[in-house]
C-alpha cells in the first residue's frame, strides 16, 4: 500500500504516534516519536499522490449525491500566514512586518482551495509562496490545478475577494468553464465609483432575510467593463446585511452571472460562501487541527503537512457530515469515529507460535 493512502489526515497521525499518549500503543509501535520522523516522513511523501486522494474522494462524494441537494457548487480561493518564527529558516520564510514596516518575524503564506457553498466545507489542495511570489500568482496555479483535476463541470463558479477582482484572473476562470463572483474593493475605482453613483439615493431593489440578519440588497448587471477586461458588461451588487445586535455589514460584488441565470438572492449567498474557507477552511484547520505547526522547514515536508491536514478535514467531513458509506451501523459521535479510525490504523497482533 503506498503511504499516502493509509493516512487518514495528519491530525490522526500525530495524535497516534508522534504524541506520548496510550493510543500510540495500538499502532504496535515499541516507543514513541516527535518532530522528527514526522518530518522525515513528509519529507519522503509525494505531494501529487496527497492531491489525487482529495480529488479522488470528492469526485466520489458527488457520485454518491452527497451535494445534491444544493443547486450551486463553488471553489473559494484564499490565502493565509501560517507557522510563525523568529528567525528565517528556509526559502519560503516570509517577513512579516508592523506599521512601521519593521520586521518582527517569519512565517508561511498559502493559498486554499475549498469546495463551497454545497454545506459542506471540503478543502482540496494548497499552494505555497515565497517572497518573489504572490498570493495572486499562487492562486491562479492552484485554480488551474484544481479544476484539470476535477473537471469543468464539478463546481459552477469561483468566489474570490477583491485582489483576484483583475482581468487576467477574470478571463482565466471563464476559460476554465467557470463563473466568477468577486469582492468589489477600491481597486476598481471606475466601476466602485459607477456603482455608488448607480444607487446611492435608490430603494433596495429587493429585500428578504437571511437567517436572523435582514438583508437589503441592489443588483444592475448593464455596467462598462474596464478597458482589459473581455467582457461585454459586468453585473454589480451592493448589500447592506443588518445584524440582530444593530451592527450593519455593507459590501459590494462583481459577476459575469446575467440576472437571467442567477436570482440576487443566491447571488448574495455565493458571495457570502468565501467566509467558508475563512471559517470552517484556515479557522478549523489552525485552532483545532495544528495547521499550524510545522514539523520540519524542508519544502516537500511542509507541503505534505499542509496537503494531508486538508484531506483529513475532508475525509472526516465526508464521513461525518454526510455519513458517506455507512453502512447499516448506527450514527456516531465524532469522538467514537476518531478512536474507530485509530484502531482500524494498527496491526493486529499475531499469536507467538514459538
């Protein structure tokens, strides 16, 4: 069996064998372990084989109707800072600074791609960049990636923040079959200029409730690209959402969706979806799944860890949230599944016969 396919994540990984916790025991290991192996393991493995896992078990997910019930699939695409340090250790160390643009440390940066928008958030793969790198390029090559892999017909759109908001990333999601919904920021300041103009002094064109928030929202898809971008207008949404404490969150968006295809309504929950990788994708992975901690500065090692953090939560979320082959055993609780997946990781014992 190659070494990727009996890892179920590396949170299981680590929890079994490199910590020195009784559970190490069932892995028929004689002593424990640390930072160490774990990171000449990673070092050893192969990245493309972590990535055709998680392509492989989501396209079977869909198989299985797991996201049937939604009418929209999305690829959210982000970036993050992971693994800080005092010093810098490798070339993909990057500075990272305060007001005064003094530098007070290193860390990683990464780009995400998480299927979203289905109710399940699913992390696919992950991108790395150094410091003559960008958050931009470094998305772009994850994008193309992920979608040679899964298909062009998998996902319908990509939701990206303001900085992907540019023509090159715009006409790059197209060629790829897909639609684009972007945050609108000052970046485009011709068409952020357009669209204030466009409704300030107007009505809400419609207005509906989106769980306990109140939601008011304009919507005109007439407006001129700019000069670099292809397409013929661009669609522009500005909504105010009201929060049962007072507070108001206003935003504005961009989209090659026509009205024709796409109410405002599941426009404005598109947009809405690129807080999945924030929340359930970076938040999840660092806070309880040691996204983290890197175990060794070697650029395999590091990438590996990222990759397996990310099947695992995918893996985990598949077999928990849709209870994808269950079988016809009961439900259960996620603590019993992780005891279940750590046992089903060790060797049974063999009689002595000597």
């Amino acid at each position: 069996m190659p070494l990727n396919d009996g890892c179920g994540g590396r949170v299981c990984f680590r929890s079994c064998v490199s910590s020195r916790r009784p559970s190490a025991r069932g892995l028929a290991v004689s002593q424990s372990f640390g930072d160490d192996a774990l990171g000449y393991f990673t070092k050893r493995l192969s990245a493309a084989l972590t990535r055709r896992a998680a392509i492989t078990a989501v396209r079977q997910a869909k198989r299985n109707k797991a996201f049937d019930n939604c009418l929209f699939i999305g690829l959210a695409v982000d970036g993050t800072g992971v693994a800080r340090s005092r010093q810098k250790v490798c070339r993909w160390c990057r500075p990272y600074r305060n007001r005064k643009r003094e530098i007070l440390g290193y860390h990683h940066k990464v780009v995400m791609v998480s299927i979203v928008g289905a109710g399940l958030t699913l992390p696919l793969d992950v991108e790395p960049y150094g410091p003559r790198d960008s958050e931009y390029n470094a998305g772009r090559r994850v994008l193309v990636r992920v979608v040679g892999h899964l298909g062009p017909r998998f996902a319908q759109y990509v939701v990206v923040d303001g900085e992907f908001a540019r023509a090159p990333f715009l006409h790059q999601v197209g060629d790829l079959g897909l639609h684009v919904v972007a945050r609108l920021k000052g970046n485009l300041p011709e068409l952020m200029a357009a669209a204030r103009k466009r409704f300030r002094g107007q009505p809400p064109h419609r207005i509906f409730w989106h769980g306990q928030d109140r939601v008011e929202i304009w919507d005109a898809d007439d407006f001129d690209p700019w000069d670099t971008l292809r397409w013929e207008t661009v669609r522009v949404i500005r909504y105010r959402q009201h929060k049962p404490n007072g507070d108001r969150v206003e935003a504005y968006g961009l989209t090659d969706f026509r009205s024709t295809q796409v109410s405002s309504q599941t426009l404005f929950q598109m947009a809405k979806s690129r807080w999945e990788i924030e929340n359930e994708g970076f938040n999840d992975a660092k806070n309880r799944h040691g996204f983290e901690h890197l175990c060794h500065h070697h650029p395999n090692s590091l990438l590996l860890v990222w990759l397996l953090t990310a099947l695992g939560l995918t893996i985990e979320r598949l077999y928990r949230v849709r209870f994808l082959h269950r079988g016809t055993h009961r439900v259960r609780e996620p603590v019993n599944l992780c005891q279940l997946l750590w046992l089903s990781l060790s060797r049974p014992d063999t009689d002595d016969t000597s």
